[in-house]
C-alpha cells in the first residue's frame, strides 16, 4: 500500500501474484464484496442487520471514557480482552509517532498499550496491514477496525481456517466514511503549519466529541471544535468507495459502537456515550464479563429506529446503495458484489424519481471522471 498524491492509500501494481493468489485477494477485498455474516435464528433489522441487543455504553474507567472518541466502548473492550486473558493481543490502530497526522497499525499486548492508542483517526488507514503478522502468532488476539475492514476478514475467513480460529472478537465503529490526508492538510494549511513541524494530531477525545488539537516542535497549539471541522461536507474528501459504502454499520463484526447525537451531529460536549450494537451471542457474553469486571457500563436500550436518527446519513446511505451501483454499471465500471445486506429491497423503498437522480448522479461523476483516479505504479498500454 502506498500513499499518493491524492492523499490515499492504494494498492501498487504488482506482477508477482500467481492467479490462485489474485482470486484470494479479490475475494476478500472490499472494493469487490461485501458479506454480512449468518446470524440463525435472529431477524435483521432492515438498515443495522441482525442484533442481539442495542443500548447507550460508555467505559467504566473515567479516564479511557474521556480521552476516547466518544465513551470509550471499543477501548474499554480491547482493555478487558487482554486483562481477562481472552486475547493475548489487540490488533487495531494509533498515532504514527514519526508523523502524527497519520496513522499506522498497533498490536497492543497490554492495556495501557491500548488506551495509549484510544481515540478515533480520520483520514487514510490500513489497519489490515499487520493481519498476517498476527496470525502468525497463533495465539488468540481481536481486531478494532472499520466495518469495510472486518468484511474482508470476513470473506478472508472463507479460504484461511486461522481466521475464525485466532480472532476471537471483531470490533468496529460504525463508520461516516475515510477522508484522504488532504482534508488534514487543509487544517494544516489553515494553521500555517507544515507537517514537519506537528508532534501532534488529535481528531477528537478528551471530552465528547473534543476539540480536534495539533501541537508543535516549538510548544504552539491550535484547536477547532468538532463541528467546526466537518461542518462544511464539501470539504471531507471522503472516498468514493466510502460514499457508497454497503456496509458502514458492521454487519460482519461482533460489536459495533457509535455516535449517539440526535439528528446526527453534537450540539456542544458531554461525559461521553456510545451506542453498542450487539450481534451474537459470543458478543453478548463478552460485553457482560466487561460489565461484570466494571470495565464497561451499559445504559438504557436503544431501538433501531433511535439509531435511524442519530445516524441519518447513514440510512440514505443504505436506500441510495442500489441506485448509485446502477450509475456506475451504466458508465462501464466495476460494482461491489453484495450478499446479506438487503440493499435491492432498501432501494426499492426510495421513491422512483430520487432513485433516477442517485443514478444519473452516479453514472455522471463516474462519466466524467471522479470516480477514478491513476494508479500508482500503473504502467502505459
């Protein structure tokens, strides 16, 4: 993986794989399928798929529900994993410490490796990177990612038996979609900073949503507030793989957390809270031992038409799917093949005519080129 020019992490073109090696990687990736994983016995949910239980979360350790993005639910998990001794290690991600705007894999062994990596990272992230040094290990370890993420291990697991013998719990956070690195060097920018001068980066934390904070070699510090940051959505420089992503609530995960904020945005701070999504058994289980341990505290239920408000985007989103897949089969481009995730059913819901835009939408930026970009490495034909 490489980042370019554009500020995103891509796949340099490589000549070495042997065709049975290509088939395995295409399987698995993201940007060609997406798989929700069984759940007998449970009725999915028409948007957030199958779950056992939904309700607000937060940290029990008042520190990790502070500094976390939100109330510390995934780092309160990852913390209780290994003290329990149910994984030997977290593979998630951190603060690059040699450039902390971005962000590179962690394989956490303790628990203040974990909560020294807490807190949400924004733009380009691979933290899949270090999924086969892990399974080397043959112990048992979790995984904290995005839920585009976990669909690969998902469909990895199909053709490597270590996959559901080794991960013995996936969690994600519901994901709003990856920004490229531009969107960070844009408040750089705004600041007059290079990013050589930046010791560090944070997006958000300490408080809920917290103040996005860079500090620098020379001891200045600047500050903006969530909203501040993201009010402006011309400005996210979000993939388009994210913009029609098939699954950002993590229907292939054991546990997903998200933003609670009614209508889909904060209106100032609070103590921190999460929604957690439970979604089997094996997750329920783990989620009370962590309460059971005082490791996390669980509040009042959610339903899923609560979720639907405090995560707007994400149900157009869901209804947009299918049209937009349309648009971009009509202007020759390759489509994500999906199974599981209701979306042709959750189309068919949009009204005919806001279908018809979503797919002249999609088929007219695909047309003209902003759906595609060079590829690194990439030679003339």
């Amino acid at each position: 993986m490489r980042m370019t020019e554009y500020g995103a992490m891509r796949p340099v073109v490589a000549d070495e794989f042997a065709s049975d090696e290509e088939e395995k990687l295409l399987s698995a990736c993201p940007g060609t399928v997406a798989i929700s994983r069984e759940a007998p016995g449970l009725v999915p949910d028409p948007i957030w798929g199958a779950m056992t239980s939904a309700g607000y979360a937060w940290a029990g350790d008042a520190e990790i529900r502070h500094r976390a993005a939100t109330g510390g639910v995934l780092t309160a998990l990852g913390v209780h994993l290994l003290k329990s001794g149910r994984a030997a290690f977290i593979l998630h991600l951190g603060a690059d410490p040699d450039a902390p705007m971005r962000s590179h894999g962690v394989i956490s062994t303790t628990p203040d490796s974990v909560v020294a990596n807490a807190g949400s990272r924004y733009g380009p992230t691979t933290p899949l990177a270090g999924l086969e040094q892990a399974l080397v290990k043959g112990k048992p370890f979790a995984v904290i990612a995005k839920p585009c993420d976990m669909g690969a291990i998902h469909a990895l697991a199909k053709t490597d038996p270590r996959v559901d013998r080794l991960i013995v719990a996936r969690l994600v956070m519901v994901c709003g979609g990856q920004s490229r690195l531009g969107k960070s060097r844009d408040l750089l920018d705004e600041f007059g900073l290079a990013e050589e001068e930046v010791t560090l980066f944070r997006y958000r934390g300490y408080g809920n949503p917290g103040r996005t904070r860079v500090e620098t070699q020379d001891g200045r510090a600047f500050e903006k507030s969530y909203n501040e940051l993201w009010e402006d959505e011309t400005g996210w420089q979000l993939e388009t793989r994210c913009k029609m992503c098939p699954d950002a609530l993590g229907e292939a995960a054991d546990i997903a957390a998200l933003d609670v904020w009614p209508g889909g945005g904060p209106v100032g701070e609070d103590a921190g809270f999460n929604g957690i999504v439970v979604r089997n058994t094996q997750a329920a289980a783990l989620v009370q031992s962590a309460v059971d341990a005082g490791d996390l505290v669980l509040g009042d239920e959610i339903t899923p038409e609560m979720m639907n408000d405090f995560q707007p985007h994400q149900v157009r989103k869901k209804h947009a799917f299918a049209a937009r897949m349309a648009g971009r089969r009509a202007a020759g481009l390759p489509e994500i093949a999906t199974a599981g995730l209701r979306l042709d059913e959750l189309g068919d819901v949009l009204d005919p005519a806001a279908s018809e835009a979503e797919k002249a939408g999609a088929q007219r930026r695909a047309e003209t080129g902003r759906m595609t970009e060079p590829i690194p490495g990439a030679r003339d034909t």
